[in-house]
C-alpha cells in the first residue's frame, strides 16, 4: 500500500510538473519551441518607449511580426547561412565588443571613477624623494636602489627635516633648486603609482617606499585643498630674459606700469593688448590665454589670476620668472559635477595603462576567489628546480617530461598540467635570458593562470550571464535575418528585372503623377530673338531640333532649350511663369520662358515609379515566401497561454 500510495503522488507530482514545463511553451514553429519568456523578452524589448504609442502593440498583433522573424531565422540555420565563414566572422567581431564590459571589474571601473573625480576636485601639495631605477635594471642594482632609498626614509621617519635630505640625495635634478617640492597637483598630472601614493598618505606623513618606470620615491604630503577650478584670462606682458639687468627690468616695470594705469583708468583692454603685450600669440587675441588650472600654470602667474573675485578684476601688476605682467579675469569654472564629466574622466582611465592594469589585477583576483583556484606548491618546486638548469626554450619540454602529467594548478572543473605550462613557456621563449629563474618563473605563472581564467570566463559568459546570452542571440539572428531577407526578398527586384517586369504588367496601376507642366525652358540671346521664337511657336508647332537648327549657327548659340515635365514646387522657372512662384534670384525673363502645357493624373511607367514598383513586388515575393514557410514549418500556437500574456502600458 505505502508503495502504492508512493507511485501515485510520484506520478502525480510528474505531471504536475510536466503540464507547468508545457505552459512554458508558447507556440511551436515546425520542431522549434518557442517559449513564453523569450517571446516576453522581445515583445517587451519591441513595444517599450517606442515614439508613437500608436505603434505600440498587444501581444496577439506582436506574435504575427515574431512568428515571421523566426520562420526566417529558422530557414537560415536550415539552408547553413550559419556555417558560412561571412557569418561566424561577424558574429565573433561583435561578440569580441560585446564581452569588455563582462571581462573587467565593473565595480572596481565605477570606484576608479569615483576616486577620480574626488582627486579632480582636491589637490594635494608633496614634495618627493628619488631613487633612479629603471625597470630593465638588473636584480643588483634594483636591489640597491631599494636599500638606499630605505635607508632614506629611516631617516626621516627618526627625525630629519625631508626637504634637506632630498636636496642632498634625490637623484631628481631639480631637487638641488625646489628641495623635492612639488607643489599642487591632482587627478592624472603625475604617474598612477606615484598620485595613487600621494592621495592615499595622510597629509603630514611621509609614503611608504613606491616604485614607477623612473624608479623609486617616498612622498611627504604638504596639504590638500579644494581645487579652485580653471580660469580664462587675458594678460599684458613686459617679457625680459633670465639674465637680464635690474636696469632692464627697472625700465620695464615703468613702461608696464603706465599701461596698468590705462586699464585701470577704462582703457580698452584688448587694445591695450594688441598694442602693446611681448606675449605676441596671446596680443593678437586681446591677451586672450587657454583655459588653466593652478596646477598647469607657473606659480606665482596662477596665484595672482585665481586671486582675482570677480570676472574684469584687473590685477596689480606681478612678476613673474619670464617678465612683468597685468592680468584681467575673463571667466572661472568650478569643478563641474560628476555626470558631466563621467565621460572625460572614464576616457582618461581607459587611456591610462597604469590605472587599467589596476582594475585587470582586480578582476583577475575576483576569478581566483570565484572559481577557488588551487596551485600545487610542491609540483611548482620540482617545476623550478628544474626550469633553473634548462638554459634554452626549446629543451623545456623534454626537461620536464618526467613532470608533465603532474598538476600544476586547478580552478573550477578545470586541471592544468606542468606539460601544458611547461608548452607555454616554450612558446613564450622562456627563461631565456631570465637572470632570477624562480622569481620569473611565478609571473610567467600568474600570465598561464590570468589567460586561461579569461579564457574560461569568456567561454562561460552565455551560460553565467543570461542578459548577455540573450543580446548574443538577437545578433545571431539579426545577422541571419538580414543575409537571408538579402537574398530573398531584397535583391530580387534588382536582380530579376523580367519578373519584376512581369509584376508589373499584372497588377493595376496605382502610382500617378499630380498636375504636371510639360515642355521647354526657353533662353533666348537676347528679347529680340525671344520674341521671333515665341512668335513662330504661336503660328505652328516645332521641334526642338528644329528651333535649334534654325536659331544657332556653328559659331553662336541664339538660343537654349531644356525640356522639363515638373510639379509644382520641382523648378523654380516653372514655378514662377506657371504658379506664380517668386522671381528666381539671377533671373532675366526678358529673354526666358517657358513653352508647354499642363497634364493631369498621368500614370507612371515602371522605370519613373521604379523604387516604389519595387518595393510592392517585395511585399508580393515576401508574401509567398511566407507561406511557403508555414507550409514547411507549422506553427501551432497555445493561445490560452498567449492569453495571460500583459500587454505593455
């Protein structure tokens, strides 16, 4: 009985089940199931902001227009458009577009953003230490790079004032002059590395030791403030040389100084400009400059042109290392909020390798955690051990093939052998010319690990993300759908001129002209001649070779004729004589008009309504093929299910 009673709730439950599974089924189209939630997806995708609500439609007017689309795919696959290298190239281009924003750490990108744009709006003032050492330096001397550095820092950490011991040591050549200070900077005006340090210390503290492609630093933070923006402004310069006399610039301060009281007195500024500045580029523009940051102009310049309160404030005049200058303020821009410069600020992290490279480590640390990755340590050893003594690429294989069917590492449902990373080794050329074989060996390592995680992400990515899956699946078929409407519907009209032509004797004529002027524009040589062409055509008809013939001769045209058959609104002449347009612009009608007469409803010719002929025969062929279709590929439709499908508001 407990059997009995088990069989029946089992059978039960299956068929419970199985009627909900074949709920899910909307319609079927020969073979091809089409389910509820895909044809949800696309008629919501179709029917949603659409700019006229009149073309928004009910899920039964819908269904007409997807049963077609898939018909048409469905054919594709069936005829092989799918197996064609044309498709699978294109296909494999736009899924290459696609997958960036799903193989990058999107809330790593948005925090980089943010970070960003907090450094745009604050700047940091620092001075610096460095330590030369380029990244092609051998072990030794890198490591003696470091120890110096260190031994720097200690120092200053026990109590020594930074700025002397940067002016005696820092292998930066303007610390002899400006003791390591740099002054205020912000977002993207230093390396990454070397910014990223800077903000990250608190103001007052001295870095931890940081490395960039010049070699290696130790930051002491000044201060931070709120960034005062960029400002436009004009300015007058006295320039005078490095060198020069304090006789010189004593002259010079004078002449600057009476036109400082004409700008002061009303003066016009820009003339004053034009006429007098030594900063030849900016005079020509009234002493117009760019657009500055105080960060991106010398010193003591940006000071005085951020001191200004007001725009048309006029500065004292100030000096500068370059000469005598009078500042006018034109206009100051704050930072603009984060929105408006999303953009700008998202370009120049794409741009910058050394930020990019930080959010690729970060998504390739997410990977490992996700997918659990394991190494063996003890296999890595005998690994190295053995690639220390292997001194060419090409023995690698044949060293380590005592090893190769040893696990090296693993993540997910994936293993990987010492022979397969030992085969990429040997394609990379490696060691080489590897100096530390250990330390190199496990960042060969970490580039096999990163490539085979993306690898794997990428080949996942239809399966772990379904929105993704879904947008790879309307390019598939809106590939298939374009080359196969191509060939079908498409470019018969142009291809089959005599069934186009044969549609067209066969079907009543629905394409006509509106009232139309037919006839000639006459240009005359001059009103005489005008007036005996027009007094001829008044007695009989001619020709237009005939008027020709009879009016030019073989050194003087007396006469133009242009024949033209035009609506209202198609020529200007025409307009102007028969619908009593306006007068063309240039236009002599002593000597000009127009010869003809008006016609009504004439009925097109095929090669004049061609484009609309066309398109019908299109309509026609695309009609037969249809049901040829449904004929091949039955359709059958669960319309109780349509029924509870909701229409989009």
């Amino acid at each position: 009985m407990n059997k009995l009673v088990t069989f029946i709730l089992f059978s039960l439950l299956t068929i419970s089940l199985s009627a909900k599974k074949k709920d899910r089924v909307l319609m079927t189209i020969g073979n091809l199931p089409v389910t509820v939630e895909e044809f949800t997806a696309n008629y919501q995708k179709n029917n949603t902001n659409v700019l006229d609500e009149k073309d928004k439609k009910t899920p039964t007017e819908y269904l007409d227009l997807y049963v077609n689309f898939k018909l048409k795919v469905l054919e594709a696959q069936k005829l092989g458009y799918d197996t064609a290298r044309s498709f699978i190239d294109e296909l494999k281009g736009y899924r290459k577009e696609l997958t960036r924003p799903y193989l990058t750490d999107v809330s790593f990108n948005e925090e980089m953003v943010k970070t960003a744009y907090y450094r745009t709006q604050h700047e940091r003032k620092a001075s610096h230490l460095l330590i030369l050492c380029t990244p092609e330096a051998s072990p030794a001397d890198t490591l003696a790079a470091w120890n110096k550095i260190a031994g720097l820092r200690k120092q200053i950490t026990d109590g020594a004032d930074f700025n002397d011991i940067a002016e005696k040591n820092s292998e930066d050549p303007s610390a002899k002059t400006n003791k390591g200070l740099l002054g205020y900077f912000s977002a993207f005006q230093m390396v990454y590395p070397f910014e990223d340090a800077a903000y990250r210390t608190p103001v007052g503290q001295v870095s931890q030791i940081i490395r960039t492609r010049f070699g290696y630093h130790i930051i002491q933070v000044q201060d931070e403030r709120i960034t005062p923006g960029e400002i436009r402004v004009a300015h007058i310069m006295k320039m005078f040389p490095q060198q020069a006399s304090d006789e010189t610039i004593a002259n010079l301060k004078l002449k600057i100084d009476s036109i400082y009281q004409k700008a002061i007195n009303g003066a016009d500024f820009a003339e004053l400009a034009k006429a007098n500045s030594d900063d030849k580029q900016s005079a020509v523009k009234g002493g117009e400059m760019n657009w500055f940051t105080p960060t991106n102009m010398v010193p003591s310049f940006a000071e005085a042109a951020f001191a200004l309160k007001n725009d048309g404030d006029i500065s004292p005049v100030i000096r500068t290392p370059y000469g005598w200058h009078i500042i006018k303020r034109l206009e100051l821009r704050t930072t603009q909020p984060l929105e408006k410069i999303r953009a700008d600020l998202e370009s120049k992290i794409k741009q910058n390798p050394a930020i990019s490279k930080y959010s690729d480590e970060s998504f390739d640390r997410k990977l490992r955690a996700e997918y659990q990755l394991k190494i063996d340590e003890d296999n890595l050893k005998k690994l190295s051990a053995i690639v220390a003594d292997t001194v060419k690429a090409k023995d690698l294989a044949t060293s380590t093939s005592s090893l190769k069917g040893n696990t090296l590492f693993s993540f997910q449902d994936q293993v990987y052998t010492i022979g397969q990373f030992a085969a990429y080794l040997q394609a990379q050329k490696f060691p080489g010319k590897a100096k530390n074989t250990d330390m190199e060996l496990k960042v060969m390592l970490n580039k096999f690990i990163n490539q085979e995680l993306l690898s794997y992400e990428d080949a996942h990515l239809e399966t772990k993300h379904p929105d993704f899956g879904r947008i790879i699946k309307e390019y598939h078929d809106g590939i298939l759908l374009f080359n196969i409407s191509k060939d079908k519907i498409w470019d018969v009209a142009s291809s089959d001129s005599a069934r186009l032509q044969k549609f067209y004797d066969g079907t009543s004529k629905k394409y006509f002209y509106g009232d139309r002027y037919k006839g000639w524009i006459i240009q005359a040589k001059d009103n005489a001649t005008r007036t005996k062409i027009e007094t001829m055509l008044d007695q009989k008809e001619a020709t237009k070779q005939e008027l020709t013939d009879l009016f030019n001769t073989p050194t003087e045209n007396n006469v133009q004729i242009t024949e033209v058959a035009v609506e209202k609104g198609d020529n200007p002449i025409v307009d102007y004589f028969i619908w009593s347009g306006p007068k063309p612009t240039g236009f002599d009608e002593t000597t000009t008009f127009v010869h003809g007469k008006m016609t009504h409803n004439e009925q097109k010719t095929l090669k004049e309504a061609w484009g609309l002929y066309s398109s019908d025969f299109q309509d026609q062929v695309e009609k037969e093929w249809m049901a040829s279709l449904k004929e091949k590929y039955p359709v059958k439709i669960n319309k109780k299910v349509l029924s509870k499908i909701p229409a989009v508001q």
